[in-house]
C-alpha cells in the first residue's frame, strides 16, 4: 500500500510539473497592504491545454497514417515537422500552394503535392475542395527555403 501511495505521488507532482511547464496553469501571489496578508491565487488556462492536446492528437494521428509495414522493425519514426494552425487566405491550384495566417497574423505559404494528405473532417480530399477562410491545421517540413505540406487538416 505504502509503495502505491508513493507512485501516486510521484505521478501528480510530474504531471503538476508538466503541466505548469507547458503554462497550463500557474500560481500568482499578491500581498494585501491592509492587513499583511498574502493572497494566492491558481490560474488555469483551458484554452490552452486544449490547443496542446489538439496539436498532440493530430500529431499522434498523422504518425499512426503514416506508418509503414517496417517502419518498427528498422526503428524508423516518421518526422512530425512543423505545424501552423489558422485561416486559409489563399489557395493556388495551379502552383499547388495554399496560404494560412495564424494567430499571430503571420501568413504561411506550403506547397502540396501527390504526398500532402488533405482532410476535411474525416475524409480524405484534395486541394480543390479547401475554401478560403476554412480554419486549418498544416503540417509541413521546410527545406531550402520550401516549406512542403505533409497534411492538412480541415474541420467543418
């Protein structure tokens, strides 16, 4: 008994820790002037904890896809790359690209090609049946100067 109350511990005060880490929550203290008396106040920020569990499936399910017959035998993992997550602005057919501006309003530019897997909820699409202003989720891999599309998510 004494041996699982010591592994719950552990188990909370890493998680805890993780958790305020990745800023899921955190702790503010503010001293009253009044009375001397410190006030403590824990804060926790849902939004993003889901955002991080979102990014955290998708990537969890964008691996399993593409998994190969193999792939564990040779210890190959395939590589998450680079993720953005916002507002398509532009889609071009004819180069293949499409355009996504973020929270931060930084636009980012990927190429598709036969590779990018497209979703637009649970089913597979191409690069014609995306719509400007469709929230995405991109993941891509930028290389000499390229940004190339993995996988595009799109919920509607």
């Amino acid at each position: 008994m004494r041996a699982f109350i010591v592994v719950v511990v552990v188990v909370l005060v890493v998680g805890g820790g993780i958790a305020y880490w990745l800023h899921w929550w955190r702790i503010d203290a503010t001293a009253s002037k009044d009375n001397g008396e410190t006030k403590i106040e824990l804060t926790m920020d849902k939004d993003k904890m889901n955002k991080d569990l979102k990014a955290a499936k998708g990537n969890v399910k964008e691996g399993v896809e593409n998994l190969k017959p193999g792939d564990h035998e040779n210890g190959k993992a395939p590589s998450h790359g680079l993720l953005v997550e916002g507002t398509i602005r532009a889609i071009d057919p004819g180069n293949h690209t499409l355009t996504v501006m973020n929270d931060k309003k930084e636009k980012v530019a990927v190429k598709t090609d036969a590779a990018t897997r497209i979703h637009v909820g649970d089913k597979e699409e191409t690069l014609a049946d995306l719509k400007v202003g469709d929230t995405a989720t991109v993941t891509y891999e930028s290389a000499k100067g390229e940004k190339a599309a993995k996988s595009v998510s799109v919920k509607r």
